[in-house]
C-alpha cells in the first residue's frame, strides 16, 4: 500500500465543508483508492493532518497525475489557508 499524509491550515469556520467535500470525492471510486482520514490537531481547531490510502504507489500516482484530481484538488485547496505540506510514502503497517 501506498500513501500520502497532509498537513494543512482549514480557513475559519470551515472544516465541515472539508469533511463534505472530501466525502463527495471519495464517493467518485477512484481506481485505487482505499480511504481517507482527517484528524483536527489539539490545541489549534485550524490545523489538521489528512492521510490518505491506496492500494499501490502506480494507483497513488495514477490519480495524482490526473485532471480530475488536479480540479479536486483546487477545489479543496480554496478551502485552506495555504498550500498543504504533503509526505508521500509506502505503508509499512496498519492494523485494521
């Protein structure tokens, strides 16, 4: 499996948007795709760190890559205070 994580700032008053928005994404059932979480960190309700599953790195890149995720994409990013910090990487563990 393969992944990415995300830290990112949510503009005020946002973050149901983004949990609706990312629900709407993951009802598209793109190839590869397993699942995605969102924690709102403690001490700042702003600041959140998304990670996302695939079933491998060729599925991660696949859907990257494309324009479809490339407009999901912006259409996320108009809800952040800045661009996320990403961290792709292999998934070594996970527990189900």
């Amino acid at each position: 499996m393969y992944g990415t994580v995300a830290r990112m700032t949510v503009k005020p008053g946002m973050e149901q948007e983004l949990a609706a928005q990312l629900e709407s994404f993951e009802a598209v059932k793109v190839p590869g795709f397993i699942r995605s979480t969102i924690y709102r960190l403690d001490g700042d309700t702003n600041e959140c760190v998304m990670a996302v599953v695939f079933d491998s790195k060729e599925s991660y890149v696949a859907n990257a890559e494309s324009p479809e995720q490339s407009a999901r994409f912006q259409e996320m990013r108009a809800l952040l205070e800045g661009d996320p910090v990403w961290s792709d990487g292999e998934i070594i563990h996970e527990t189900a």
